[in-house]
C-alpha cells in the first residue's frame, strides 16, 4: 500500500511521541565528582575511597526507584594543587556536577573556596578540621577531626612516654605544616621544649643532612606527620640511629607495613581504628564480592562509601540543587554509616577521634 505524505506525517509524529516518552522514562543522571590522589603518595588510601564509592554507586542505582541515578565522575589530581583547582573547575563548569567528594585537607583547602563560590556541596572524605570549617556553608568533612591527632599524640607524650624535649618534621604542604606546628603548641604548653622545627620540600628524598642536626640536639622524640617519600624518609631516620622514639600522624600505610615492616618497627602513630559494625560488615561482603579480594583499607573503603550515601540521601526527594542538598547534608545525625556512627554538626563537621597506634610485626596494634 501506498502510503500518502499526510499518513507518513502521522507515522512521523507518533514515532516522535513514543520516543519523546521513553526519552522522558530515563532521567538524566545526578553527577557526583570525584578529585583523588590515584596516583601519587596517597593513592593506596584514595584506591580504596574510589572503591567504596563505586561500591555505592552500585548498590544506590540498583536500589533505587523513581529516582534518578548516579554517575560518578573521577578526577585524579595526582596530588598536585594547580591539577586540583583544574579539576574543580571542570567539574563545575564543563562536567555540571551537583556534588562532589575530595580526599585530603590539602587538597580541600584548595578546590573549598571554588565549590563555595559556586554553592555546590563539597565533602572532604579523611579530614575535619575548624580550617574546613572557615571555609564555607557548603564544605563538609566527614574524617578525623585534625586536632585530635596532635591532641592524642601530645597527651601520649606527657602522660606515657614522659619526654620532655622534641623535635618536628614536616613536608610543606598545608596540612603536615599545620600538624606539626599544632603539636608543637601543645607540646611546649605542657611545659616541655620544642629544640627544634624541619620543614622538607615535597621533592625531597635525601634527609640524611638534616636528620644529623636533629641528632645533634638529642632530642627524646620525634614528631614526624611527614607528607612526601614516606618510606623513604623513615628508612633514612632509622639508618640515622636517633636515639628517641617517633610518632607520626595516619601516614603509614597498611600496604608500607606489609612491604618494610622494618624500617616502621616501634613507631607510633595516631590514627583511628577500622570500624566494626554491621553496615561495615555489610561493605566488606559486597567488596569481595565484588573486587575478589578481601578489603586492606576498611575506614578508607568506608568513607567513600558513606559520603555517596549522604550525597544520595540528601538528594532524594528533592528537586536537586546546591541549597537543598547542603540543608539535606547539615541535617544528618547518628546516622549508621560503614565509618561509624556519623552526624554533622552546625558548622560542616562529623568529627572522628585519634588514638595512639604502634608498628609491630607489620601490623598497627593500639599503644594503650
């Protein structure tokens, strides 16, 4: 049969209305970006936070009805600060994203004021600190609370190891300056005495030379929350034989463990314990399930876990934006994470403790 312009007119127009109605039945997705160190010093901890968002993701965009998904946008920033601001920028501007997730201090304090400026909601995933929190209303960190760490290790110095001079190393860089300034304060306050303060550059791996002046002051600890080439720095301080113990600040891995557990041996760090409770649990069984291995880096796997849960969770229901997702995120409380129990107080924080750790066999086992 012949068909005439008008009936080719009629098939045309149907034809555009059924696929105007499934076009309408798949809702364009929510873009959450991702800015990690997958590639520099602290690409075995930000490995483990892209898993445990991919982990979310999946189980959210299998869950979820009436809603629309998620798609995660991942930008490496190879720990450098110009390749952060890039990345914030593109995913603001090119990629639209309506949230996103960062993993370190360093690196919020750099990609915070852009987010803030263009009210779309930020969560930093290892870190709260009061810095994060001057930041803006749309900055939000979900990690150990800065100043426990030097609280922890200042009180573990006083109280246990009952030193009373010191000596501190740090990269520079925003977060291990800030560190060791913070536990010189607090060292000094107690009466004790700081004999001296090494700043080393992130491009470093020779500190032979200023590990003999540290020697030289014989001091009774050494207060080390270093950034950069950080097995190599420990191996160069073991050669050196100072006699003084060492405390470092979450900068150990797992992973450094299990390949030098030599040059770690006896060192003490602050850091928090893995959790255990049954959303943890829960994360871990899908992990294997879904990588075929056991998770290494549970409260790391967990905080990106838990972070697209709060972005997923403060979008629900609403039309999405900036404003109703930060009001969402500011109203979280107790809520049971795979990271613990968390709640976001009035300035953008849910603040997890630090405890005294120390290296022994290739392993972590809590100092007290």
């Amino acid at each position: 049969m012949k068909l005439s312009i008008k009936h080719l007119t009629v098939l045309a127009l149907i034809f555009w209305t059924i696929s105007g109605t499934v076009y309408s039945e798949s809702p364009a997705p929510i873009k959450i970006g991702a800015v990690l160190d997958l590639s520099s010093d602290y690409a075995e901890q930000c490995t483990a936070m892209r898993e445990g968002i991919e982990l979310a993701q999946d189980e959210i965009n299998k869950d979820s009805t009436n809603r629309r998904p998620l798609q995660i946008i991942f930008e490496d920033s190879h720990y450098n600060m110009t390749q952060v601001r890039s990345a914030a920028m593109k995913l603001i501007n090119i990629d639209k994203v309506e949230a996103a997730v960062i993993s370190t201090f360093t690196e919020v304090m750099v990609a915070g004021p852009i987010f803030e400026r263009a009210k779309i909601p930020l969560i930093n995933l290892w870190d709260s600190a009061p810095e994060i929190e001057q930041i803006g209303d749309y900055v939000f960190g979900i990690g150990v609370w800065t100043p426990s760490s030097t609280d922890a290790a200042s009180n573990f110095a006083f109280n246990n190891l009952k030193v009373k001079t010191a000596v501190t190393f740090a990269t520079n860089g925003e977060w291990s300056l800030s560190t060791a300034s913070d536990f010189a304060k607090k060292f000094e306050a107690g009466g004790e005495k700081i004999l001296g303060q090494y700043a080393l550059n992130p491009s470093d791996t020779d500190f032979r030379t200023i590990l003999l002046k540290a020697k030289v002051l014989k001091p009774d600890i050494i207060y080390a929350p270093v950034a950069d080439n950080i097995p190599t720095f420990f191996k160069q301080l073991k050669a050196a034989k100072i006699d003084a113990d060492v405390i470092t600040s979450d900068v150990i891995t797992e992973q450094m463990l299990g390949d030098q557990a030599a040059v770690f041996e006896n060192i003490y760090q602050t850091q928090t314990a893995n959790p255990s409770s049954d959303r943890t649990k829960h994360m871990l069984e899908r992990y294997k399930e879904k990588f075929g291995h056991d998770c290494k880096q549970t409260l790391f796997t967990a905080w990106g876990y838990d972070s697209i849960y709060l972005l997923a969770n403060a979008m629900k229901n609403e039309t999405v934006s900036g404003a109703a997702t930060k009001e969402n995120l500011y109203k979280v409380n107790n809520y049971s994470g795979a990271s613990g129990n968390i709640t976001i107080d009035s300035l953008g924080s849910s603040k997890i403790s630090s405890s005294v750790f120390q290296a022994h066999s290739g392993k972590m086992i809590p100092a007290l």
